[in-house]
C-alpha cells in the first residue's frame, strides 16, 4: 500500500494542541469534515468514538490509529497527525500518544480496511520513520516524510 492513495498533504497536520481523547477526535472530525464533501464531522466523530469504546487504537510507542467504517465515505481517507503534547489514549503500553493516523473507510470495504489497518501498523512500528514524522515542523514536510517509504 502507498500512503499517498489515501493521504493528501491537505489532511496532514502538525503540532495540533492534544487536551483529551475526545477532544482530539472532535478536532480530527472536524478537520477531515472539511476535506471530503461527503462526510459529516458528527459522523466521523460518532464512529470513530465507537470505535475507541471497543478497545483503544493506541498501538503503543506514542502511536495511535484511531479507525472506523463510515457510510457515506466514498473513499479511504487517512489523515496524519502530530500533537504538541501527548495525550492519554489508553494504549496498550499506557504512553501518551503524540502520533497519529486517522483512518476513515467506506462501511462496506471491510477486507481493504483490515489490509490498511495492517500496513499502517507495519509502517508505524519503525522507529526511524515515527522520529521523522515527529521532527516535521510544516505539514508539507510530514507528508513528504510519509510519502517517501
């Protein structure tokens, strides 16, 4: 999988301002909300909050992958995140998470969700890239960083 069939440098943000869970998430809803004509932000942030209610996408080492299936999206959308503070997002290791994709897919793709989900956490499970994305300070920058592999 390349990133960049799913991540535009548009839905890549840097240094967003953390506070909570669920405050991120109504940030992130929000943001892609803006970017995709078919999505609404209290749809996003409903199924993605469902989502974390089943088990958080906190997959350790500062890294989360908050995911949901969505209806009325029409296309993968994954957007890349970093904050400026850590927040607390239940991982499996209990580490604030600082690092973020957000993954929206179309409600009825659930074996392309599952390939996703699993080449993200490939990616995101390499020390030297996750330091990268952290390092970017522009989010043109972050999306170089993570089109580059």
């Amino acid at each position: 999988m390349r990133i960049d069939t799913i991540l535009t440098p548009e839905r890549c943000f840097c240094d967003l301002p953390g506070v909570s869970k669920k405050r991120f998430l109504t940030t992130v809803s929000e943001l892609i909300a803006t970017q995709t004509q078919s999505l609404s932000a209290d749809h996003i942030y409903s199924a993605l909050l469902a989502r974390e209610q089943l088990g958080s996408t906190g997959i350790g080492n500062g890294i989360a992958i908050p995911h949901c299936r969505v209806g009325d999206c029409d296309q993968i959308t994954g957007t890349l995140v970093t904050l400026s503070e850590g927040i607390d997002f239940d991982a499996i290791d209990s580490r604030s998470v600082d690092l973020l994709f957000v993954l929206i897919v179309p409600a009825e793709e659930t074996d392309e969700h599952l390939k996703v989900l699993s080449a993200l956490a490939k990616l995101f499970h390499q020390d030297s890239f996750c330091e990268q994305l952290r390092q970017a300070k522009t989010p043109a920058e972050l999306y170089e960083i993570a089109t580059q592999t």
